[in-house]
C-alpha cells in the first residue's frame, strides 16, 4: 500500500469516527442534563438545623436521584436507580420500569425544576425529609407512539437517609398539591 | 369485602377531561389497597393504560364501568388513566398504620445523662406508603422495674422524634416507639457515666512495696464503672515519680507501687481525681 492511500484512508477513519461521535452527542448532552433545584428551603427543618455542608450533599445528591429517574423512565433502565435510590423508592420505581419494559411503555419526562422545602431532619443526622414541588412535563409512550403528553406541578414528599457517601432517596411519594 | 366497600365511581368521563384543561382539577383520592372504577364512555372495547408509581398496564377492556383492583392501587401517589388519547389522574393515599419504622440512638449511653438517648419513628401502612396524617405516637424508656421516661408526641408527615435523657440506673434499657397497636422496641445499653469520685488506701505488701486498693469505683448515680476501666496510681518521692496503670476489675482497681520510706501516693481515673496519701516510713 503506497503512503498516499494509507493517508487517505487514515482521514477516511478519522471522519468515521467524528461523525460516529457527533451522532451520538445529542442522546449523552441529553442524558447528562441535570434536573434542576429551582430552590433548596432548609430553615424550617426540625429538630436539627442543617449544616451547609450537608445541605450542599443533599442538593447535589437529590438532584442528581431525579436526573437518573428520568432517564430510568425514559429508557426502561432500572439499574440506574441503584446509586441513588434504596428501600421501597428503588423497589417501587424498579416495578414501575419492570412493568413499562414489559408492556413496551415508557414515560419522558421534562424536569422544569425542583422547590424543595427540608421539614425534618433527625437529630443523629441520618433521615432528612423535605417536600418537592416539582414543574414536570410527563409524555406517556406506547412503543414510539405519544399517549399523551401533561404538564404537571407535583408535589413528592421525600425521605432521604445517609449512605456512606452520600444521600439516598428512600420514599418518593407524590401526595395531592395543597 | 373490604375492597368493595371503599370501591365507588370515580365519576369522571374521559372524554370531557380535556375541557377541563386549562385549571389544574382537583383529583379524587383512593385509598392504597382499596380498589375503584373508571368511567369510560362509550361502547365496544378500547384499550386502557393505567401508569402508576410502581407499576403500569395496558389492557382492552370494554367501555363502561371499569375496575381497578386493589392490587393495582397499592403505592400511593399519582395515576393516570389513558383511553383515546385522553387523560384522567387519582391519587391513591396511605391507608392505615400498620408499621412503625424507628431508629434509636445511640446503642450504648451513659446514665443519667440529657438528652442524649435519640428517636425517631417512620409510620407506614402495609404497603410500606408513609403515613402522612397526624398520628400519636408514644415513646418510652425504661430499665426493668423503672419507671423511666414516657413522652407522647404527634407525628408530622410520617415522622416523630423524641429526645430522652437516660435513667440512673444502668442496665439494657427497653426503647419503644407505639402507635395504636403497633409497637417497636429497641435495647438501649445504658452504662456508668464518669466516675462521681474515687476513693483508695494503702498498705504495705510483703516484699515492702506499697500495696494501694481503690474502693468500689462507681458513677454519680451508684453504678459500678465497667471493669477494663483505666485507673492510674502515682507515687512522688524523693527518687522521682513512678506511675502505674491499673485496669477496673469486680469493681476494684489495685496496683503495687515501689517501695518507699516517704511518698505521696495519689490515685485518677479520667478526668477525676481521687484522695492523696502522705506514705510515711513508720506505716
């Protein structure tokens, strides 16, 4: 093979790859984008006040539970729920993926923002309750095809407990908006 | 039996849902476990989606009344039914309290000590749905033939917490979380606090070392100190200071110092002091 057509092909990979890459660009830009905490109320929490340092743990970590439900939900994956969910939340959403998969169901959702106000957070420092207005767009899919789409201001009241090196959702329970 | 008696119509025609659209309805509310029915207007079969928060199904059903069994409706939180591309949302509720879910802490504390025994009580119903009405719950502290503390608090959102002080006495204290007839218990190790003071004498062993023996070491409250405890005996003299480190045994602690015609013997454990003795050459 002569150095010109070794070049040529090199080039001819090089663009593969590129363009193999920028295909795939949107669906990670799309999973990476973050739910959003509009604001984190921390001052009413009984009996313990909460430390800056935890409340910066629990956004974070919060936020980033929401983030991976949404991709869960939407893509029928429900292993991604095991670095930040536990107990009956993780069960409960492993379920509703189980079934969606099943049923070739999916649900995508538009996180348009989290309020979320601490009202408990225990005096060992390992439970933190709170209550989350969340602003969602819910699109219901069988297959390909849109069910329906809604918008919906939720209302979740939120357990989280302290892991080893983080905050995990244990009850996520939408409750009627007051 | 009990699924029907709370089942009722829900009453919502899907086909009008739309129209309601640009205020947000105020949904029905189901209990967990109880069941309901949907309208679907209109004749012949159709195929109705229900998503739920642990679970979703798809199925033809045929118009009309059209129930949702009680198994279905067992996580609270946000469902929606979808036929002909319209919409209708319920909520299922926790039902009763059936399980209390309580955290205790710490497991060893000392007696007599504020505040420092720790609780808090998670309610649930039988489906592990948080119990979110006000709910009494009562906690208590005892050791055995005690009185101890009791403490009656309403829980707020599924939660109550208490903070007890614990009793003297030490000893496995019984740490209860009730509700109704749901009960929790947990053990609480309560042990000697610090030693409240510490006595010793002195007497000369057989080979002439000095031979010094503490009193029953015990704490504030008449709890005997855990044996393995440190207890530090210190002879000053005029060769100098020698120091040995006894551990608590039966409630004692004993050690041999060198000899000595003139020493002040001194005895600590913690952060207390206990007496000094002049050791003179005629004792």
């Amino acid at each position: 093979m002569t150095d010109v057509s070794c070049s040529r092909f090199r080039l001819a990979a090089m663009r593969l790859i590129v363009s193999f890459g920028l295909a795939l660009l949107p669906a990670t830009l799309h999973a990476a984008s973050p739910a959003p905490l509009t604001s984190f109320d921390a001052a009413s929490a009984t009996p313990r006040p909460i430390e800056e340092t935890t409340a910066m743990a629990v956004q974070r970590d919060y936020a980033h539970a929401w983030q991976s439900l949404v991709l869960a939900l939407e893509e029928n994956r429900a292993d991604l729920l095991n670095e930040n969910f536990t107990g009956v939340a993780r069960q409960q959403w492993q379920s509703a993926i189980a079934t969606q998969r099943q049923n070739g169901l999916s649900r995508r959702i538009v996180d348009h923002g989290h309020t979320v106000q601490v009202s408990f957070y225990s005096l060992d420092g390992s439970a933190l309750e709170a209550f989350d207005n969340a602003d969602l767009e819910v699109q219901y899919r069988d297959g390909s095809k849109v069910l329906y789409s809604e918008h919906v201001q939720a209302r979740y009241v939120v357990l989280l407990t302290a892991a080893e090196n983080s905050w995990k959702v244990r009850i996520l329970q939408e409750v009627p908006a007051r | 039996m009990n699924s029907l008696r709370h089942r009722f119509v829900l009453g919502v025609l899907l086909a009008l849902s739309s129209l309601c659209a640009a205020q947000p309805p105020v949904l029905d509310t189901v209990q967990a476990g109880a069941g309901t029915t949907l309208q679907v207007p209109g004749a012949g079969s159709t195929v109705l989606y229900l998503f739920g928060p642990a679970g979703v199904s798809k199925r033809e059903v045929q118009r009309g009344a059209v129930a949702l069994s009680g198994d279905e409706l067992k996580v609270a939180g946000r469902y929606t039914a979808i036929v002909d591309g319209k919409s209708s949302a319920f909520f299922v509720t926790a039902g009763p309290l059936e399980k209390v879910s309580f955290i205790a802490h710490p497991s060893r504390v000392p007696a007599a000590t504020s505040g420092a025994v720790l609780g808090s009580a998670f309610l649930f119903d039988r489906f592990q749905n948080l119990v979110l009405a006000p709910t009494p719950v009562s906690f208590r502290l005892a050791v055995d033939g005690t009185a101890g503390e009791e403490r009656k608090v309403t829980a707020k959102n599924g939660v109550a917490w208490v903070q007890l002080s614990s009793g003297r006495r030490g000893g496995p204290a019984q740490f209860v979380a009730s509700s109704g007839a749901v009960s929790v218990r947990r053990v609480v190790q309560q042990v000697a606090a610090d030693p409240c003071s510490i006595r010793m004498r002195a007497s000369r062993a057989a080979d002439g070392n000095i031979l010094v023996e503490t009193a029953p070491i015990q704490d504030c409250s008449g709890n005997a100190v855990p044996d393995g405890t440190i207890v530090t005996f210190t002879s000053v003299d005029a060769a100098g200071r020698s120091t040995v480190d006894a551990r608590i045994k039966r409630g004692f602690a004993r050690a041999e110092l060198p000899a000595s015609s003139s020493a002040t013997l001194s005895v600590a454990t913690g952060v207390v002091m206990g007496n000094e003795i002049r050791w003179g050459g005629d004792q």
